[in-house]
C-alpha cells in the first residue's frame, strides 16, 4: 500500500488496514453464533432479527448454547495482535462487544462482585448478565447485523492492541495465518483432518531455534500433534550478509527438526528490501513455501491479496492432506 499524502503531508493509517482485515476474521464467529441461534430458536431470521425480537429465555439459550458447545472445531476470536481467545472468554468477548464497552477493565470486576455476593458460578453470573444487557439495551443499538458488530470489533481490537505491549510484527503474520484457517473455517465448518487447532500466543523455542509463529494441529484421530512453523526475518538494510545468516540458521532449524519424529510444515516470511534472490532459492528448497515481501519493514502491513490467496491455499492442502 502506497503512503497517502495531502498537502506534502502522510497521512497513512495503516494501523485501520491490519485491525480491519483481524476484525474480518472475526465473520466466521458470528456466522457460528447465528447458526447457534437459529438452531435454539427454530427460526428462519438472520441473527441481528433474532436478538431483537427474542425473550430472555431463548437469549438465555442462544448465549448458553455458545459457552457449552464441546465441538473442538469451533471457530476462533482473537485480541488486536491476533493471539487467540479461549473459547468461554471468546462468547463473553463476542456478546459483551456488541451491548457493553471495555468487558474485561469494568464488567468482569462487576461479574466477579455478584459472585462474591450470591456466590454463584461464573458462567451463569456471565450468562445471565449478557441476557439482561441484551434486553435492556437493543432498542438502543437497534441493530446487531455483521456489519454494525465488525465496526465494534475494529474498535474494541484497538483498544486491546494499545494495552497489549511488545506489539511486533509477528501480529500482521498471525493475521495472515488467522485468515487462512478462518476461511477454510467459513467455507467447511471444520478444520479437516485435524480437530483442532492451536495457535501459539508467542514465540516458542524447539530445540536452539526461535519460531516467531506457530500452530499446533492436532488430527481427529487423536495421533500425534502437528506443527506448523513460521520463523519471520526482518531487515531495515537492503539484505546483504543478513541473508546469507538467515538462510544458515533456517537450514540448521530445518535439519534438527528432521531428526524429530514429529510432523513439521515450515513457512519462513521475509519483510527486507533486495533480500538475496539465490538465499530465498536455498531456503525454499529446505522448506515448505517462503514469502519475501521486498518492503521496508517500517511499511508492511500483512500480506498482500496474492500472498494471502496462495496462503490459503498452502493451509487448505495441509487441512485437506493433499
């Protein structure tokens, strides 16, 4: 993406892109919440119709069914740099978002101070809070549509990603991967071959090598987890010698993990300007796939349309066991 500039000044948001494209990743989520509430209800409506015109006990239902699904192929929500919620804060989150500002800084205090009070479980103190918000406040929102809770969203992964320090750019590559599985998600409903799926909320150390990204794959027939490495190499220089360090440490890595017994795809992500075209060739010839963005780091902003598609791509043949 180019720099926007009005009147010799920048005024990019490229921030607004990456938050954007997160919060699409959040479609699959609703559309499963949508799904949880036709099923509850037996209606035809879309999700937005069907909180609006519901009473408290299919709210209850709708909001119940969403904590309590023991699918381990679920879809997933995540904060502003991508790390993944676990799923009975991801159904807190995704309600809370749509009828109440900041869940975690001031209602989770108030939900633990009715717990303190009646003593009760916390998720019926969540679930019967969500209800009455729900109730009290939608003639207020007067819509809960995609479109209306993807605006929240955008709002609220800000927020979360000024609180959330040592922001890096491995968020724009979990982005990317987060994308990858949300589409197969969106169009399957599962994650193929594997139950579930785990993506790692830092980086890992496997043997003396530091993976920047990370998913752990676990099959449906409950063999062996699988792991899908994502070591990222940025460069504000224009390459050089840095390259030819990279390609070693990357072969190394690459060398070690052959002599585990686990299963490894490696996908290396390059963000350098004029990396060295014969050290990219050295590498993919190690590895799975290798995208080199000839950008200065200080600019990227996640994969491009081309590279996100063959990612797709990449994740879907994995998801498939082609």
């Amino acid at each position: 993406m180019n720099d926007l500039i009005v009147h010799q000044v920048d005024v990019t948001h490229f921030r607004l892109v990456e938050l954007s494209r997160l919060a699409d990743q959040a479609k699959p989520f609703y559309d499963w919440v949508e799904k949880t509430a036709k099923k509850v209800t037996g209606s035809h409506r879309e999700l937005s119709e069907i909180l609006m015109l519901a009473g408290r006990d299919d709210i209850t239902a709708i909001v119940n069914g969403c904590y309590q699904e023991v699918e381990e192929k679920r879809p997933l929500l995540f904060d502003g740099i991508g790390r993944v919620y676990p799923h009975n804060k991801a159904c807190f989150f995704f309600f809370a978002w749509m009828i109440r500002d900041a869940p975690q800084q001031r209602l989770a205090p108030l939900i633990s101070r009715m717990r303190q009070i009646e003593k009760i479980d916390k998720l019926v103190a969540e679930t019967d809070t969500l209800v009455e918000l729900i109730l009290e406040y939608r003639s207020y929102v007067k819509s809960f549509s995609w479109l209306t809770v993807r605006e929240v969203i955008i709002d609220r992964l800000e927020g979360s990603r000024r609180s959330i320090k040592g922001h890096h750019l491995e968020s724009s590559v979990r982005t990317a991967i987060i994308t990858a599985f949300q589409n197969y998600f969106s169009i399957y409903s599962n994650y193929g071959k594997y139950k579930k799926i785990d993506i790692a909320e830092s980086q890992i150390k496997i043997g003396n090598h530091t993976i920047d990204v990370s998913v752990k794959l676990t099959p449906l027939d409950n063999s062996l987890p699988e792991s899908l490495l994502i070591p990222i190499k940025t460069r504000e220089t224009e390459g050089g010698g840095h390259s030819h360090i990279f390609t070693r440490d990357i072969i190394a890595a690459v060398r070690e993990l052959k002599e585990d017994e686990s299963k490894y795809y490696i996908v290396a992500v390059i963000v350098a300007l004029n990396w060295s075209i014969s050290e990219l060739e050295n590498i993919n010839n190690q590895i799975d796939k290798v995208y080199h963005f000839n950008i200065n780091p200080n600019k990227f902003i996640g994969f491009d349309d081309p590279s996100q598609i063959d990612l797709n791509r990449y994740i879907q043949g994995i998801l498939n066991n082609d």
